[in-house]
C-alpha cells in the first residue's frame, strides 16, 4: 500500500506530528484506546468461529440490526471483500449474503420483514452500549417476529454482540441463553470494523479472517514508528496541514474500486464523528474539524467533478485503487464501434483499464488546477489488503486529534441529540429542560417551526 507523498512540511509540523503519535502511544499504554490491539485478539476471533460453527446449515442469510460503526465498519469489509451484487442472489442454501439493515424508517424495515424468510436468517444485533434506541427498537419488532415464526428456537436465529459485561442487551443475551459476542470496552463503534463487530458479519460472508487481521497488524507495525516512513502519520498531518493551513476544510475520498467505496463511506464517520468537536482537549472553544466526502470512480467523475475541478479551491482528495483488480472484461471488435472514430479505441481494452485510465485523468485535471491529490493504492483487493487499510485509516485519525488538538474518542455531539430523543419521546430521567431545547419545535414537520 502506497501513500502519495505531498507538499514538504515544517519542522515545527514535523515536531508537533511526533507529539501526536507519542500522544497516541501513551493513551495506548494506559489502555484507553484498544483498536490498535484487535489484530491479536486471539480469544475474540475464537469466540467469533465458535459461533459462526453454531449457524446451522440452512440459514443463508444474516441481517445486521447495527447504525453508525456498528453497520458502517462491517458493511465496509462486506462490500470489498465478497463478490459484488451477491446480496441480490436469491437465499436458496447455496450461497450465504449479508443484509445491513442501519435505519429506522418503517417503509424499509417492514419492507425488509416482508422480503426475507426469517427461518433462513440468523440476525446480528449490533450495539456496544446495548441500549441504541434505534437498533433496541429493531430487536423489539423482531422478537416478535421471531417469537411467531420459530417459537422457542428464537436462539438459533439471533446473535447479541455489545459490552462484555453492562447493558440491556447484556442482560437479554445471558437470561436467554443467546449466543453473544464481545466489543471491547475501550474499542468504540467506529474503531470497531476488527473487532467481532465486523468479524462476524465479514466471517459469515466467507472472508478470511486471519488474514484481514494479518494485514491490519502488519500495517500497525508501521504506524507506531516514530519516523517518517509513516503513511498514517503523513495522513493525518497531511489532511490537517490542508485544512487549517491551506483552507481547506474538505476532504473527498473517492474510491476507484466500486467494493471500497463503502470504505469511503465509514471514513466519513471515522473522520467527523473523531475530529468535529466544540473543544479543545485544554477546555477552549474551538470548534474545529473537517468535512468528509465519500465519491465514487469513474461515476461521479459526472457528478460531482466539474465542482471539484473548478468550483471553490476549498477540498483535498484521496483516492483509492488497487494494482491488481483481480478480473477485467475485454470490449470486443464490433462493427459498429469499429465505425465511429469516438468509439473504435475502445475494442480490445479492458473495462479496468479504462477505469484505471479515468483516475489517472481526473488526478491530473486537478493537479493541474492546483488542487491537492493524493492515492492510496492497495495491493490487491483481498483480505490483507482491506486490514492494512482500515488500520492505517484509524491510526490516521487518531493521530489527527492531537493536531487539532481534540479528542479524537469521544462523540459529546451525538450524545446530545440522543439525549434530546429521549427527552422528545417521554424517556425517564431525560426533560427538555435539562438541555434547554424545545424538543417539540426541533421536530416539527412544519418548516417554519425548524430553528
């Protein structure tokens, strides 16, 4: 895997990039931080096989009850890792899909309901805390469900992943008896793609495990050295150096492989939800972070590339590829094509070479505009390759916070609208007054109420 190397930096950069690796290792060793640890997670991956083994034979299809990393980060390894559109194939014993249910909009989860054979499902609730009002109420409409199709039997259809220890979900997997995994209590929801969160799901699909995990250690080797072969770290100070040095404060990351585009969308809340905060780590008011934006290549090339190429001078780009695609289509001589100057050069080239030749037009279109471009290449698009990345993109953002100067753990935003929730829907323990909002006026369908 390979980092485009950009503009020099300055020593004092150079310093305070040190700073924020040591930063990163102290919290490390006093064990705040423990996504740097998953890839040796002997007990956990064998907890994760023992209870794949426990899937009987004829379930072939799991559904992901999970929002934010808890849906993202697996959804993420699912896409790059396992044969495109096989979530489409029809659930006939043959082939095993995942589905990723990650909202609550009752159109789509009764549509889901109404699709799926729930005696051929195995469904993964996914939530650390273990009580998600979106993913709890979830799990309510499918306990019932389940409890009207497969009776008793409802433990061979539902697996709880959440806190070792704490929480309602806890709670319910140890009185059922239901098989359970563990996220551990200092990996949060989007530093959790290696942990069972995503191994589950990822190992249900087929993927190799091990050496997903193998990659994501052997790219962790890299990051935690303090010097300057060091893709994460140049990363991170890279993407900040742009944003509060060069003013600009976006980021597209736009995937050339069309599995690794949803890697693109779970960065974009690996790096806000980390990086967007009110305060420093010192208490001052701040107010800082970057906007994340995931595209894809050659698509939005019609989309979004005009703005890009010469709309405001105010984004950096990362893109995505791989050396080797692992297939290509040839297009055929035809006579039609051969007729038309437009279209005869593309008989006897690959569909991948013509992606390839995409990305290297649109990095030099912006590079000749002045905008700064960047490459992550990937090996291949295999196991090892999917964990060098995810782990060079988390270390990246851990090594970003200190930059900013935020805490790059913690997501004090989101709370807050969680709290504002429950305090709408009546919650014991949570009242408007408590945060001085109108929750009733936020939520209002009305336009002229919305403040």
């Amino acid at each position: 895997m390979v980092a485009a190397a950009g503009p020099g930096l300055s020593a004092d950069a150079d310093a305070r990039a040190l700073a924020a690796v040591e930063h990163t290792l102290a919290r490390r060793a006093r064990g705040d931080i423990g996504f740097f640890d998953l890839p040796e997670q002997g007990d956990a991956l064998e907890d994760v096989e023992r209870v794949l083994a426990g899937i009987a034979a004829d379930i072939d299809t799991m559904v992901v009850f999970g929002i934010g990393g808890s849906s993202l980060g697996p959804r993420a390894l699912v896409s790059a890792l396992t044969p495109p559109w096989s979530w489409l194939a029809p659930a006939d014993g043959r082939r095993r899909r995942v589905l990723f249910c990650d909202n609550i909009d009752p159109v789509t989860v009764a549509g889901l309901f109404a699709t799926i054979d729930v005696r051929r499902c195995v469904f993964n609730v996914v939530t650390k805390s273990g009580a998600t009002a979106e993913t709890c109420a979830q799990l309510l409409l499918l306990l019932e469900r389940l409890g009207a199709v497969v009776g008793e039997r409802v433990a061979q259809h539902l697996i709880i992943t959440t806190d070792p220890s704490r929480g309602a979900l806890r709670a319910l997997a140890s009185a059922h008896h239901l098989p359970s995994l563990r996220v551990p209590a200092n990996v949060g929801g989007r530093f959790s793609v290696l942990s069972p969160v995503g191994l589950l799901p990822a190992g249900f699909a087929g993927v190799d495990l091990r050496a997903l995990l193998r990659g994501a250690a052997a790219m962790r080797e890299r990051v935690l050295r303090n010097h300057a072969d060091n893709p994460a770290l140049f990363f991170a100070r890279h993407m900040h150096h742009q944003h509060m040095v060069a003013g600009r404060p976006m980021l597209v990351m736009m995937a050339y492989v069309d599995g690794l585009y949803d890697t693109a969308d779970w960065f974009r809340q690996l790096w806000a939800e980390s990086l967007g905060k009110a305060l420093a780590t010192d208490g001052r008011a701040i107010h800082v972070g970057p906007t994340p934006i995931a595209a894809r290549g050659a698509t939005d090339q019609h989309s979004q590339l005009q703005l890009y190429a010469e709309g405001p001078d105010d984004k950096a780009y990362c893109m995505l590829t791989v050396d080797d695609r692992g297939a290509d289509l040839t297009m055929p001589a035809h006579p039609w094509a051969a007729a038309h100057d437009e279209l005869a050069y593309l008989q006897g080239r690959g569909l991948g070479e013509l992606l390839d030749a995409e990305l290297r037009g649109t990095m030099a279109s912006l590079r000749r505009r002045g905008r700064p471009v960047g490459i992550v290449r990937l090996a291949g698009q295999d196991a090892a390759s999917v964990g060098e990345l995810i782990m060079l993109l988390e270390a990246a953002t851990a090594f970003a916070g200190p930059l900013y100067g935020v805490d790059p753990f913690d997501q004090p935003g989101v709370e807050e609208a969680k709290r504002l929730a429950f305090a709408a829907l009546g919650r014991p323990g949570f009242s408007d007054g408590a945060v001085g909002v109108d929750v009733a006026t936020i939520l209002t369908s009305d336009p002229a109420h919305v403040r």
